[in-house]
C-alpha cells in the first residue's frame, strides 16, 4: 500500500503548463491512494481543478481535506456546496472529502480519517496577535466588526474539528495500530514550521490549531501501544514533530505556482516512524 501525500498545491497560482507538468508526475507516481491537506486552489476554481487533478490519476482514490485559501472569494456554505457536487458527480467517482466520519482502511493495520481543522486562534500570542490574514477580508465567513468577534470564530472552527476527532479518532483507534490523521493546520504549535524553526509567536494563532491537537494527544495516550500520524501542511515549511511518543506529525512544504508531491508513505511500515519517506 502506497500513500501519495501531497499538500498546499495552490493551484490558482499554476500556469497551465505546470498544471499539466505536475497532472503528468501524479498520474505516473505509482501509488494506490492520494490525499491532498488543503490548500488546493480558491473558491472560484476549485471545482475545475480538482476535477482536473481527478480525471488524471484515473481510478485511484484521491481523499481531500480543504484549506483556508480553498475558500477564498467565496463561503463555508458556498465551497461545501461545490465539493458535494464534485464529490457526486459521476465525473470524478475516485474524488472523495474527508470530515463526514469515514474511516477509510489504507494497509492491513492502518486507516485514514481527516478534517480541515483551521487556525483557532489560541496559540502563541493568541488575541495579542496583530497578523491580518488575507482569510479575514477573502473569506465571507470571517468578515468581523472586531477582534473579539473573530477570534470567537476561529476558536469554533477550531472545536469543531476537536469534536470531530475526539468522535473519530477512537473509533479508528479500536480497530487499526497506525491511524492517519489529514488536516490542513498542524494541531500542534511544535508541528508549525517556519524555514526549519518553530513559528513565530505573532504567526501561532493562525498557525497552529491548539483545540484539536489537544483533543488528539487526549485520545492518543488512552491507546499507547498504538500510533498517530498526522499530516498537514499550510506553514509552507516542513518538518516532523513528535508531540507525544506514539504521536508523529508531518508538516509538508510547499511554493507558491510549484505544486509537488510532499511523500510517498507506506501506512502499514512502522519502520518509517522515525525516517518519514521523502518529504520536503
Ligand atoms: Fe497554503
Ligand atoms: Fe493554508
């Protein structure tokens, strides 16, 4: 069983040449499933590339979790709409979301479960942070009158995804040794990279989704002798961190307008715990 990860494509800032040059490389990587962690496109052609990116790697299941920029331009509600429809259509019958309590087995002793989780605000500087992301003016959702206001926000979309794993993880837990965990925003503030060191305090809050790593480190030490890897992206730098001793988090890197595959995992090979494929 091979798992093909990649994240933080970015497709909005591809050329079309590069879009095809990358369509080629997935499509000829051998692999027998493919999660992408956010980041994908923007609201507006999210749906055209993802239906592209489909249709090329033919029928090997592709699994997504979205990011904050998948919603730009456009709303929570309007971007779910779309990805029921792509989801559906009978043009992209390998194209799968994850975040509706699916646990999908990957190798013998290892399955996969995702949520987008999001950047709640909660750590480094929490509130004292002054970072404006472009999410606040690009996303509808987080349109706010005040700081207050938003930061209630990204602390709900930051327990929501805590909720969702403190249902998921133990029920894949139960049943598998090594569960795999897609999300976009590392849970843990030691997984949010920046140029090979930890993230700035300023940048943590957004960086970092403080509610759902304690929700997975909670349910982790209730199964020691079994393992979590998560993998996530967005920091735009990579690193391994390993919050807890059967928790390992893989943050992927990423360029803006050069999309790549972050690594080629085998789920099932607990020998790759310490020595995580090929990830940049
Ligand atoms: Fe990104
Ligand atoms: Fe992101």
């Amino acid at each position: 069983m091979r798992l093909l990860w990649a994240t933080d494509l970015h497709l909005e800032f591809t050329d079309d040449f590069l879009f095809q040059r990358f369509l080629s490389l997935l499509a000829s990587t051998p692999c027998d499933a493919i999660v992408l962690t956010g980041d994908i496109s923007s609201g507006r052609s999210l749906k055209q590339h993802l239906l592209r990116l489909a249709s090329a790697v033919k029928s090997t299941p592709v699994y997504v979790v979205l990011g904050n920029h998948d919603f730009y331009h456009s709303s929570f509600a309007q971007v779910g709409a779309v990805m029921d429809e792509v989801c559906a259509t009978v043009e992209a019958p390998n194209l799968n979301e994850l975040g509706h309590g699916e646990i999908i087995p990957l190798g013998e002793h290892s399955a996969l479960i995702g949520h987008r989780g999001w950047g709640d605000g909660r750590g480094g500087l929490g509130i004292g942070s002054d970072v404006e992301l472009n999410d606040f003016r690009l996303i509808s959702d987080l349109h706010s009158d005040t700081k207050r206001q938003l930061f209630a926000k990204l602390k709900a979309l930051g327990k929501a995804s805590a909720n969702y794993f403190r249902e998921t993880l133990p029920k894949a837990l139960a049943q598998y040794n090594h569960v795999w965990i897609a999300t976009h925003v590392p849970p843990f503030e030691c997984a949010a990279w920046h140029e090979g060191a930890n993230s700035d305090p300023e940048y943590l809050p957004h960086f970092s989704n403080v509610s759902a790593g304690e929700a997975i480190r909670e349910i982790a030490e209730r199964y020691p002798e079994k393992r979590v890897t998560v993998l996530c992206g967005h920091t735009h730098s990579s690193g391994t961190a390993f919050p807890a001793p059967n928790i390992r988090v893989l943050t992927g890197g990423a360029v803006y307008g050069s999309p790549r595959i972050a690594a080629v995992l085998n789920p099932d090979d607990l020998a790759e715990w310490n020595a995580p494929g090929t990830h940049r």
